[in-house]
C-alpha cells in the first residue's frame, strides 16, 4: 500500500483530491489542512514527513491571491517558495517523492502559441515569481519530484475561482464585465486529481516538469460564456465585453499550456 500526504487539502483542488481518494485501492491518503500541516512551519513539516514514512506528498499547499501577492509579496514568496522549500528538505530526508502543483503563470505570455515545458520561464508578477522559486528549489534539492503546472484551475463544488464566481453573480442579477485580452486553458480540479492519482500515483512516468490542462485555449469571456451556457444562465446573466478591464498586478496574454 502507498501512503499519500496531501498537504493543502482544504482547497479547491485538495477537496476534489479527497472525492477521487475513496476510488483508489492501493493508496491511503491523509489530507492535512493549514491548521494541521502549515508548509511554512518547518518543524510541523518535518514531523509529519519524518514520523509517518509517506511514499508520496502532493502539494496543493500554495497563495493564490494574485492581486494580493502584488501588494504583499513577502507572504507569496512565504508560502510559495519558502514553504515549498521546507517540503522538499523533508522529502529528501525521509525519501519521499514531492508533487508539486505549479502554474502558467510562470511564463510572460509573449510566446504567440502553447507553451510547452521546454520553453524558459519569465513571469511577470509577484505570484508567477513566487511560484518559479518554488520550482526551483525543488529541482536543485531533490531529485526526486514531478513539478505539474496547470492553468486558470477551477472546480463546480469548492472554493472562490472564476467558474463559481460566475454563477453566484449571474443568478444574483450582477453585471458581469469580463475581458477577451487574455487565453489560457481553464483546467477542472476533477480532471488534474485524475492526472495526479491514475498518471503520477499509480503510473510509471520518469521524474521532472509536465504541464496538465483540458486542452481548450479560450479567453476568460469565452469561458464566462461558457459557464454560463453549462448552468443555463446565458439567455438572463448580464455579460459585458470589457477591453478596458484593469487589474493590480500584470497578467500574461497568452498563458495556454500545451
């Protein structure tokens, strides 16, 4: 039997993890919160990987607030690089294998087609550098690890994302002012936990970096229109083309994953 550590498991993806674990024989999972696993608190990641013999540890653990991490960037880089850091000290010492969830965002969306993990990363705020460094620190101290980016990650059932953003405002009569300025590949948690479970888990591929997606490039308003279609919302909700749609933080145009 393989024992599993998920670390972040209260979030989108961690919460979907635990749906998919009850499926899988072979492998007992212990999902482990803030509250009981903070990757930032070396000592508590320590203990847990160094009392509890875990042949694999997902990291779903990550700051995601890109607009926050602009404006505090030092928690970004806390969580994001430092904690990750941590995990893989640990991993090294007690000879387990680190997955580790990344992002698009550490590319500069310049490239005109799908990045693929043979181009350089060059990211373009805060979180994106946050998240690099992570990645960094993984493959300098331990070998052992896959690294899987993913884009624009939403889940129906947990969490604040885009997807469940969308439909709360619409069915609450809310304007919904969404750009087109920016593609990428929206990536449901139900089909990377499969990814991770059936591929990393339970397959036999060789360490390093991939990049997981659903495959289809669209803008964030193509993707509002589609949610809104899915929930049979489109002929109500109040969807505006915005071109003039600002944020805090930088974000690249172009982020699809091959």
């Amino acid at each position: 039997m393989k024992k599993v550590l998920v670390t972040g498991s209260k979030g989108q993806l961690g919460q979907t993890l635990q749906e998919y674990a009850f499926e899988t024989k072979d492998i007992v999972f212990s999902f482990k919160g803030l509250d009981e696993v903070d990757i930032v608190d070396k000592n508590k990641v320590n203990l847990e990987l160094g009392s509890n013999l875990y042949d694999y540890c997902i990291n779903c653990a990550a700051y995601t607030d890109v607009e926050k991490a602009e404006q505090k960037p030092d928690r970004a880089f806390e969580i994001n690089s430092e904690g990750v850091k941590n995990l893989a000290l640990a991993c090294k010492q007690s000879k387990t294998i680190l997955v580790h969830i990344s992002t698009d965002y550490v590319f500069d969306g310049e490239k005109e087609g799908a990045y693929t993990i043979q181009d350089i990363p060059n990211p373009i705020n805060e979180y994106g550098k946050s998240k690099l460094k992570g990645e960094e620190y993984i493959r300098t101290l331990l070998p052992n690890h896959y690294i899987v980016r993913t884009s624009w990650l939403y889940s129906k059932k947990y969490g604040h994302n885009f997807y469940r953003t969308v439909v709360n405002k619409a069915r609450a009569g809310e304007e919904l002012r969404i750009t087109d300025m920016q593609i990428g590949t929206p990536t449901e948690t139900d089909n990377l936990s499969r990814f991770l479970l059936n591929e990393i888990l339970m397959g036999n591929k060789p360490f390093g970096t991939y990049h997981f997606s659903d495959g289809n490039a669209m803008s964030w308003y193509d993707f509002a229109k589609k949610i809104l279609q899915e929930n049979k919302l489109a002929d109500t909700a109040k969807l505006i083309l915005d071109r003039n749609y600002h944020t805090f933080a930088r974000r690249p145009k172009n982020s699809v994953l091959s």
